[in-house]
C-alpha cells in the first residue's frame, strides 16, 4: 500500500504544482502590466516593478492554492481513470476509501506546504515587496523586519513597529534633532492613533535633553498636530490578510485589551487556519466526480467543471465572510461553514459511489 501511497501522492501533487506554474505564470503578467502604469515615477524602472511583481507571488499563489489543488487533483485523478488505472485498483480489491484515504495522505502534505507558504514566506515577502517599491517611488519610508518602518520628517526620524489599517500604531519611538544634528528630544508611545485631525500618542515617554539637566515626563496620552504623513499608509499598512496567524491572535488580543474592535483580526485568524483545510476540502470535492461521470471527461472538460467548481467555492467562502462581518457571527463560523458545507456534502457524494 506504500507504493500506492506514494504513487498517488506524486501524480496529486504534481498536477497541483504544474497548475500553481500556470496560474502563477498568469498572475505575473497580469500585475507586471498593472505595475507599468508606475514605471518611470522617481526610479521605479521595468526591473524595479518585476521584482515587486515576483516578491508579490507567493501572496497570489496562497490565495489560488485551493483552486490549485482542485483543478490539479481533477487533472491527475481524471487521467488516472481515464487510464483504467483506478478501474484496474478496485479489481484488485482496494476499496474506494482506501484510495480515498491515500488521496487524503497527498493532501496533507500539501496543507502543510500551504501552511508554511501563508505563515512564513506570505508576510515576509509582502514586506520586502513594498519596501522596495516604497524606496524606488522615493516615498522617504525604509521598511524593516516584522513589520516595522522607519520614516523621517525634516530633523525628526520616527520608529513604528507596526501599522494597521484604521491608521493605528504599534509602538513608536520619535528622535528629534537640531540643525547642528544634536540629540534634543526622545519621545516613546505604547501606541498611536490619527483621530482625523490629531495623532494621539498612548502611554507617552518623554526625555529632554535640550536643558543642562536630562528630564523625562509621562503622559497617559499626548495630541500631536503631525506625526506622519497619511498618504504613506497605502504603503506601509500591514492589512490582516498579510498577517501570519501568530501576528493576528497577538494583535487581537492587544485590541481585545484595550477594548478596541477586533472582528476583522479574528476572521482574518481563522481563514488563516482553515484556509490549509480548503485544500482538504478541494480533495473531496473532485473525487465523487472522478469516480463517477467524470471518468470518460476530457482534459478541458475537467479544467472548465474545476475553475467552475473552484469559482463556486470562492464565492461561497467570500459570501460568508462578508456576511459574517454584517451580521457579527462568530468569526470561527464565518470562516470554517464554507469549508464544513462543502466537506459534509463531498463526503455525502462519495458514499454514494458504487
């Protein structure tokens, strides 16, 4: 069984990554031609916006994996019965669940490499991605890691750790200097928020150094007519889909905390979590097809019935999140009803197979 283990899981897995080729490759062009209207803006040049562009990819790949692995497992299924290869498996007394449960072993291995792609590669390339985009189009911001960006305004270099959308802050760190580029003012805030009007600094330190003495005051809050520039947010905002699931159930605690609006943090979460289980579900969806009418279908008939299927299940998953947020649902089931919907009705197709 081994063997018919690890056969299936190559011909899974490798229908999967030729379609993630394709469909990546598609996704490169077409944000390669959107980059373009930038290109020549400062010195934001052809090789700046295609390596944006690659940097950019594996956000697109993660967003498409489910499709991916549907449209993929149906290819390489499809051929299978196509070849009486899982016609001649069920002559020689291998059960349906059994080669459902060898499909579901490929599918494992690609929910963790959907995983690590979403965790790990996902927020570190958007960062690098947007870092340098931010210096070609010389948007005076320098990204660093986790997140964090330095910014500088005149004789004031300003440290944030993070920015969220809504213009809240993580910490920051603001170091003022004079014209002789003497240290004057250090100024530390647990947090920042832009009021409309006034950026209002939380938990504020302050230490002087413009007297003969060194000072420091605290402040529970302090009102600052200019911090940063507004228009820098559509650059260095961390959105929660770019987020790794660690970084979301921290901030979401911090919001929860502070009493602040958590919703979009904590369905962000979940579809982190369940977003590696899709592929699962993805899994499911094609086998009753493939075992049942869809075994005499051709190559573009299973394309066509997967981007279908696929299409459908965006949908659906995107209706409900959306629903969710409208109707305050619990973000664990805005996020995994899709997901269980379609698993419970892909396991009821599959009972039905003889």
């Amino acid at each position: 069984m081994k063997i018919l283990d690890r056969y299936i899981a190559r011909t899974i897995i490798g229908g999967t990554l030729m379609v993630l080729l394709v469909l990546g490759s598609l996704f490169v062009f077409v944000d390669f031609v959107s980059e373009l209207n930038d290109v020549g803006k400062a010195h934001y040049g052809v090789f700046e916006a295609g390596i944006f562009v690659l940097l950019s990819l594996p956000k697109r790949l993660y967003e498409i994996f489910p499709t991916a692995v549907l449209i993929g497992s149906l290819l390489s299924l499809g051929a299978l019965a196509g070849n009486s290869e899982l016609t001649v498996m069920r002559a020689a007394g291998i059960s349906i669940m059994r080669i459902v449960f060898s499909v579901m072993k490929a599918g494992f291995i690609l929910l963790i490499i959907v995983a690590l792609i979403g965790e790990f590669i996902v927020p570190m390339s958007e960062r690098q991605a947007q870092s340098i985009r931010a210096k070609e189009l010389q948007q005076n911001i320098t990204l660093g890691g986790e997140g964090a960006f330095w910014a500088r305004d005149d004789q004031r270099f300003i440290y944030v750790s993070h920015v969220y959308p809504g213009m809240n802050l993580g910490k920051v760190k603001v170091y003022e200097f004079d014209a002789s580029n003497e240290l004057q003012l250090i100024t530390h805030a647990r947090s920042a928020r832009y009021t409309g009007k006034k950026w209002q600094l939380e938990n504020v330190l302050q230490t002087d150094f413009r007297g003969e003495r060194i000072t420091s005051n605290h402040a529970g809050f302090v009102l600052w007519d200019k911090l940063l520039n507004p228009d820098l947010f559509d650059v260095v905002s961390v959105y929660p889909e770019n987020m790794s699931a660690i970084d979301l159930y921290q901030y979401s605690n911090y919001l929860k905390d502070n009493d602040l609006e958590s919703s979009n943090y904590d369905l962000a979460f979940w579809i982190k979590i369940f977003t590696p289980l899709s592929s699962l579900v993805m899994l499911l969806i094609a086998l009753p097809f493939v075992f049942g009418s869809q075994r005499s279908a051709g190559t573009g008939n299973r394309v066509l019935f997967g981007l279908l299927l696929g299409i459908g299940f965006f949908l659906l998953n995107r209706t409900m999140n959306h629903l969710g947020q409208v109707y305050h649902f619990y973000p664990f089931f805005s996020a995994s009803a899709p997901v269980i919907m379609v698993a419970l009705a892909s396991f009821y197709a599959l009972r039905r197979v003889k």
